[in-house]
C-alpha cells in the first residue's frame, strides 16, 4: 500500500521547529492550508495544537527540546516514519535577548546560544542522515538582519544570529554535492508576538552603567504593533523560495532590514579598503 506521500508526490514534507507562534505558525497555517505535510515542534505540544487548530492527518504536532539531541532525534525519526520523507526543514526557534555582555550571566549566554544556535546545529545534525539517502532536501535557518548588522545592547543576540549564517553559509558549500540546499533567512522587524514579551529575555542582573543601553531597548520594544513587516507576507515568501530550483544561500526579509544590512556592509567596506595599507603590511 502506498503512503500518503507516495500517492501525492507534489505535496512536500515539512520539519518546522518553533511552530507555535511567530514565522513557524504563520508558515505551518499555510503549508497546511496548500494541502502539504508538516511536522511541527514546539516545547509545548498541546499549546501548538491549539495555535494552529486544525485535526488533519497531513499535520503531525511534536513535543520537543530542541536542547536535547536526542529529543530532536525521535522527533526526526518520528516524522519520517509518519510521513515517508522529508523534504523541507526550517529551523525557526529562537529568542532574542537583551544586555550588555558584562551583565549576561554565563548561564544566560548559553542557553541563549543553545537555542538559537545549538538547536539548529542538532536539527541540522540529526536530519542530515535523511536528506543524503534521498539526495534531496532543503535546510531553511532562520537568522536575523541583526546577525549582519548587530546593534547596541543586544551582543548575545546579535553573536548567536550571525553564527547561523556563517555555519548556514559553510553548510551550503558543504551539502550542495549531495543535492540539499541551504537558506538563511534574514528578517527584519515584523508584526510578531517578537517584541511582546513572550520571545525577548533580558539581563537578570542590570548594571546601572548601562542604563541608557537599558532604555533604548525599552523603547524599542514599545514599537509592538508598529513593526513594518507583514509576518503572513513573510511566510508566503519562504514558502516561495522553498519551491525554487535554485534557491538564494541568503535571503533578506523586510525593507528595514534590506536597508540595514547593505548600510552596515557599505561601512565594512569602506573599512577594510582604509586599514588595507596595514592589512597587506603584513606579508613576508
């Protein structure tokens, strides 16, 4: 008897991690809506049921730690097993954090990084098996503008998003030969649930020192609501690049982020042509 895939070869299968809010809902709503096959994660499997409501036998709703290997293993294995493939993975989890690095906590770096990067690399790590048997695949990180063009008050952060598009960029070069292929997707700022709260952290520990780095973030996070960026749009357009036989290595998401990014790179230019007398000093 053929699987459900089998029979409906156009329909993709879809791995998606933080799926219970943000770009993940967005993206899951809609692939589900087009009829694709999606697994999707969260920490918390009934609150994902509930966000995305919708009883279909095309959706597979997953509880896991994305810290955990071997949580994010049987999720893989799971999907696999339920759906015969998969073809599509995005990794989308992740939370910003604010403060200066003096007054992040070691402990509140880490898990920073754990999620936002260290959860990746086991997606990454533990789907690879899959993608090589099938000679296909498409491996979809999602960074942030800030990871090219980080800004004061969010190092942690800005650290984190930009190792996903240097190890997103080395993974492309790595996996092409296999047949997978590799976005990084760099967003600027949307009308998610980002600024609200519920996906920001901050330090624990305040230094009054950086009170003005303090009330800039405030600020910022007062723009709730009156972000640019259309997250539904935003969906649409990974969906997009995610059918494309060729798809970019980077994928800038936004007008402010479009115009923040080529801003900081005219800067890093225009920095390394000034120190490329010393730079070149250097050789034998």
């Amino acid at each position: 008897m053929k699987t459900r895939t089998e029979t409906d070869s156009k329909k993709k299968v879809w791995f998606i991690t933080g799926a219970s809010k943000g770009f993940g809902l967005s993206i899951v709503k809609q692939l589900l809506c087009a009829g694709h096959f999606v697994a999707a994660t969260s920490r918390d499997k009934e609150a994902l049921a509930r966000a995305v409501n919708r009883d279909e036998s095309n959706f597979l709703p997953l509880q896991v730690d994305l810290a955990n290997e071997s949580s994010v293993s049987l999720a893989l294995q799971h999907t696999y097993e339920e759906f015969g493939r998969i073809d599509v993975v995005i990794n989308n989890a992740g939370y910003g954090i604010g403060g200066a690095i003096e007054e992040l906590t070691d402990e509140e770096t880490r898990q920073a990084f754990d999620i936002n990067v260290f959860a990746t690399l086991n997606v990454v790590r533990n789907v690879m098996p899959y993608l090589r048997e099938q000679h296909s695949g498409h491996i979809i990180n999602i960074s942030s503008s800030g990871g090219f063009a980080p800004g004061m008050g969010w190092s942690i952060y800005c650290a984190a998003k930009s190792a996903v598009i240097t190890l997103s960029e080395v993974l492309a070069e790595d996996v092409k030969h296999l047949g997978i292929k590799v976005t990084c997707v760099s967003p600027g700022s949307f009308r998610t649930n980002f600024l609200n709260g519920e996906s920001i952290a901050v330090a624990e520990n305040p230094i009054d020192d950086y009170r003005d780095i303090a009330e800039a973030r405030r600020q910022y996070m007062k723009r709730d609501g009156q972000q640019p960026g259309d997250p539904e749009k935003a969906a649409a357009a990974i969906i997009k690049v995610a059918g494309e036989e060729n798809p970019p290595v980077h994928l800038l998401l936004g007008g402010d982020a479009y115009n923040r990014v080529l801003t900081r790179l005219d800067a890093l230019h225009n920095n390394i042509r000034e120190m490329g007398e010393v730079t070149c000093s250097t050789d034998l």
